[in-house]
C-alpha cells in the first residue's frame, strides 16, 4: 500500500517506517487512495522534460505509467539524478552521500525507458517546429514539460558576490559549505523563514557561531502569530542560535556582515535564505505566457499547444509556494495530460512545518486578527506543548502547534474541513 506525508507530500511504500524524504515517522503518513486507475494509451510519442528535481521526475513517472510504449527524454541541469532537495538543509551536517539523497537510484532509468542527460540546459525552444535545443544536442518532441525550477534569490547586497557567500539549492553547494566549516567559527544565514532556521540549526549543531537575520519584525511573521512567534524565538535561543530581527544587511565583508544600523556581526560563511526566483527565460523566449512564473491551467498545459509546465517555474491561478509537495503533485498532473490522460489539479494551502532548534513546529491556514471579532480564538500553552485553534463562522480555519506535533494529520484534516469545536 502507498502511503503520503503530510509534512512534505512524498508517496512512498507503507513499509518505510521514516519518511524517505524529509525524516519523519509513521505518525505522520496517511494513505493514498489509488482506486483512480491511470489511462492507459500505449503511443509512439517523444516526451521531452526539461529538468532534474522532483517535478520532472514525477512527471516522467505519470507519462511511463500511461504510456508504455513512448520515449521519454529527460534534460537535467543538474550533476546528478533527481534528488530529494528538501534534505539539503539536513546533509549539511550528516554528510549524505549523493546514492543516500537520490529519489530513484540509476537503474530505475533504465528499468523504465527514460533516458537522462545530466548536467545540460536547454537553451532554445520552438513551439513552432516543436523542437528544443541543449547545447549542440537537438531533439524533436510531440509533448514537452518545462519543468526547470527555480533559483536562488540572493539580493544586491554589497559584497554578495564573494566566494563564502552562498545559498542553499545544489548538492554543490552542500559539499562547499561542508569543507568551510572546519576551518571557520562564525556563520550567518540571512533570512528566518523555515529554510532559513534548518540552515542555521544544521550550522549550530556543526558547532559553529550562528546568527540569523530577519528583516520582519519576528519570526515567521506570515505564518505565525505573535505570542507563537515569541515561543520560537525562545527556543531559537535555546538553541544557542542568535535571531535579529527588524534589521537589514547593508554590506557582506570578509569575515562579518554589516546592518544598516552599522552593526558588524562576525561571519566568515554567510548562508543566503531570501526565496526563490523561477527560471522563465527559456519561456518567454519562446513565446509562453509568463507572469511571476509559467502561467498553467489545472491540467498544466501553457498558452502554447503540446508545451506543459509544472513545479517552481509555474505558477496555477497566480500562486506558486515553490514547495516539494506542490512540484510533486504539479509534475504528476502535467505528465498524465501530456501522456493524453485528463487530470486536473488541486492542491490545499500546505501547512508549515519545522523540525529543529529542539522543538517542532506546524501551522495551517488562517490565523485569524486580533481586531476582527468575527474569529473566536482558542490557546493552551503548556510546557513544551502549545496550541492555537482559530474559528471562523463556527469552523476551524486555522491551527498552530509548537512542541508536541501529534496532532499534525488530524490538523490538515479538519483545517480544510471547517471542523466544529466540538470535533476538537
């Protein structure tokens, strides 16, 4: 039987006991229902998928299981196989081999007819004559699906351009930050969303110096309210991690990053955490439509007949979270209409979730305002376990959980749900 995570929507064999990608346990996995049987139409078709990381991946997987018979091509900027990017933060400091972060290992390429070329980009696309350029190598497609993620969004600090200044998207980046901390003391991340504080804890446990720069007022300003921002910050510093927040960085130097305010904190490895940029030139180069990112409908399909987009460099009804569960779904559905299926997406306001400084972290939904006296709020704050229920019309709209997390699954259940007090 399959079994999903909620924490970072992974589908996988019930027989794991901890989540293959991110590292929970079993408490948090819930069953995938698979009485929707996949359309087959065994085709003759060329399946281009541009892209290396989960959404190609997944992608590839709907078309094979929809079409046996169709040759499937995947072009990857990456060095190496599509892997599970959400560990990144986590390798930093339990030295992963690449095998241990591979979604699927070599063989399963060959056992299921796709053929992948790492570490090249494409670099022209014609929807016209419906082909598509790597470097010298040129292929002919009948469906493709630009599935090229995202980057790193590093700002024009002064002084971001040097060599221990980084961010945190590539197994190359990893293996960098690994050989400096050795040598070094002193480490900040600029930026406190979720990314930014595993970064930070990784660093603290690898007995570094660690200060996190947050330009909000408080931690997950969006995400949290304010007595739940307070309660993370305490074990933020708890953890021997330094938050700043409300400041700004006016300069990287060699061995510190300067506020605005002139503040030097020491830093001689500087982790940029600052969100994501989609890649979108290889697109509108091509003539589709772009906003923020690939404009999509719910079946993945772009403005362009044949050419599908999914993952983090697209975006369905405005909205792009650049999450690994929502390029896992997205990839699923594009490569199932690409194979000829009809699949249409839907996809739930993920809940947030963070593991580490010594405590847990999930919040779902709205949270409701303090001047707004349409919201009823609920809290109990008891050591090492506090919990927030927000009600809108007499249904739970939203939930924050700090400490003891058991209640996660049922959160993500009865959040969407609307559940009555009395359910709670």
């Amino acid at each position: 039987m399959l079994v999903k995570c909620l924490v970072c929507g992974a589908v996988f064999d019930d027989s794991n006991e901890l989540c293959p990608v991110c590292g929970v346990g079993e408490q948090y996995f819930v069953p995938v229902d698979t009485d929707d049987k996949p359309k087959v139409r065994d085709t003759n078709n060329h399946y281009v998928i541009l892209g290396g990381g989960i959404a190609a991946l997944s992608a590839a997987k709907a078309i094979r299981e929809r079409d046996r018979t169709g040759r499937i091509l995947m072009i990857s900027a990456e060095k190496e196989y599509p892997f599970n990017r959400p560990m990144l933060t986590k390798a930093l400091n339990e030295n992963l081999s690449e095998e241990e972060l591979e979604v699927e290992h070599e063989d399963w390429y060959d056992e299921n007819m796709v053929r992948i070329y790492l570490n090249k980009s494409a670099v022209y696309l014609d929807t016209n004559s419906q082909t598509v350029k790597a470097g010298p190598l040129e292929f002919l497609y009948d469906k493709i699906i630009i599935a090229v993620g995202a980057e790193c969004f590093v700002p024009p600090f002064k002084g971001a351009d040097q060599d221990h200044v980084v961010t945190i998207r590539h197994q190359s980046d990893v293996k960098k930050i690994r050989e400096m901390v050795p040598n070094i003391k002193d480490a900040v991340v600029i930026g406190g969303g979720v990314l930014g504080l595993e970064a930070a804890w990784s660093l603290r446990e690898s007995g570094l110096n660690v200060t996190v720069l947050e330009t909000a007022d408080r931690l997950l300003q969006r995400q949290l309210t304010a007595d739940a921002s307070e309660i993370l910050a305490k074990s933020v510093a708890d953890a021997g991690v330094k938050a700043l927040t409300g400041v700004g960085t006016q300069e990287i130097t060699k061995d510190s990053v300067i506020l605005t305010d002139g503040t030097e904190v020491p830093a001689q490895l500087v982790v940029v955490s600052c969100g994501v940029r989609a890649n979108t030139e290889l697109a509108q180069t091509a003539g589709i439509e772009v906003q923020r990112a690939i404009v999509v409908d719910d079946r993945m399909r772009t403005n362009q007949p044949n050419v599908f987009a999914a993952g983090d460099c697209a975006q369905f009804e405005g909205i792009n979270y650049a999450l690994w569960s929502e390029a896992m779904e997205q990839g699923r559905v594009a490569g199932a209409n690409a194979a000829g299926d009809v699949v249409r997406y839907n996809f739930d306001t993920p809940g947030l979730t963070f593991n580490g400084m010594n405590t847990s972290l999930f919040a779902i939904g709205d949270q409701g305002s303090a001047d707004d006296d349409s919201y009823k709020i609920f809290t109990s704050n008891k050591p090492g376990k506090y919990e927030r229920f927000t009600f809108k019309d007499g249904g739970l709209v939203g939930a924050i959980l700090i400490g003891d997390t058991s209640r996660l699954v049922e959160m993500m259940t009865k959040v969407p749900a609307h559940a009555k007090f009395e359910e709670i």
